[in-house]
C-alpha cells in the first residue's frame, strides 16, 4: 500500500532552509559523517534496461534517483538486502531525475539542504563505490562548478543517480549524467520546483 508522496516529500524540502554564508573545505571528520549518513540512507535502483544507485529522501519511502534507472511506472528499490517494488511518481527527462515510492513503511531519509542560489563554487562530497570486494567506500571533496542551468558539474568519477553532500552530511544534489571529465547533477532545490509544479495525482 503507498501513502501520497509527493505532498509529503515537497513539505520536507520547503522545511528546510540553506546558509548563504562560505564554507570551508570538508574536513576528515565531515567526510567520515558523510560516509556514514550515505550507508544509512542509500539504496540500489533497479529498472528493465539498467540499475544504478538513489537515496531515501522521504521517511515514508521517496527514493530520488536518475530518469535513467527506472521505468515508465515502476522499478524495484534495493535497501539493507530487501528488494522492494515502488512506483514511479515524478520523472523528468529535462531534469533526468525521478521520484519513485517505496511500499509503507519507516525508511532512513538522509538529512536535507536547499541552496536556491547554486552550488557552483560550494564543496560537495560524493562517495567513491569500492572498486573491489573487501574494499571501502570512500568520500570525496570536490567543488562544484558552473553548468547551463539549473545544473552544476563536478569532477568526481560517480554513476547517475549518485547523492552529493554538504559538509554535514545533508544531501544537495543528484548526479545525472556522466561527463568526459567528472559529472553533471542537479540541486535539490530544481528538484524541489519540478514537484511543486508537477501534476501527479
């Protein structure tokens, strides 16, 4: 049984507010958060053509993730071993993000944080899969930079679908495409206007 998501969802992103002020690079300890906030609340994101990663966004089981990874009407999330079926919600082939909602439930959404002016000159972390098995994740600082908007590029090596990060470990933006050097992504608070203005029953 889904609950409707997207009133729920675009509640919890207006809710939360950005600092304007600068930033200084994520230290050691900000990288180690981010790590650990990411094993909480990232999932794997299976479609019929391909599979790629997303990250929990709504407690009741909004999963943000690349228009790529899923189908016309649902795909099947991959959280903490349990493969679940969730539908499609929002999905934007301009923006190359979708919304797909898990079955009822409490989920790990990750912490949140809207930047309305960009985030091109901002550190964002993103986390480096493990190449090999027995290896580690790895977090990593890179800043952001300018694209046609609403986009931004970073050089980081990451899949679409892959969450970005502020410092604290709050989640700003979603790989979406990969570019010949690093990635292009989209903030969150495109993210935010595309659901306010979507009409999804």
């Amino acid at each position: 049984m889904f609950r409707p998501v997207l009133p729920v969802l675009l509640c919890l992103l207006l809710a939360l507010p950005s600092r304007a002020s600068a930033e200084a690079r994520p230290s050691r300890a900000d990288l180690q958060r981010v790590l650990e906030l990411h094993a909480r609340s990232s999932v794997r994101v299976r479609g019929p053509q391909n599979a790629g990663p997303g990250i929990i966004v709504g407690a009741d089981g909004q999963v943000l993730t690349a228009v790529s990874l899923v189908g016309p009407d649902s795909a099947q999330v991959v959280h903490a071993g349990n493969a679940l079926m969730a539908r499609v919600v929002l999905s934007s082939a301009a923006l190359q993000v979708a919304v797909v909602a898990g079955p009822q439930g409490t989920w790990p959404a990750a912490p949140v944080r809207l930047v309305p002016e960009g985030l091109a000159g901002r550190w964002v972390v993103g986390v480096m899969p493990a190449r090999k098995k027995g290896q580690r994740d790895t977090p990593k600082a890179a800043v952001a930079k300018t694209a046609p908007a609403p986009f931004f590029d970073v050089d980081l090596t990451l899949a679409p679908g892959s969450p970005l990060y502020d410092g604290d470990g709050r989640l700003v933006g979603l790989v979406v495409e990969r570019r010949s050097r690093g990635v292009r992504a989209l903030p969150l608070s495109a993210v935010k206007a595309e659901l306010a203005s979507a009409d999804v029953p």
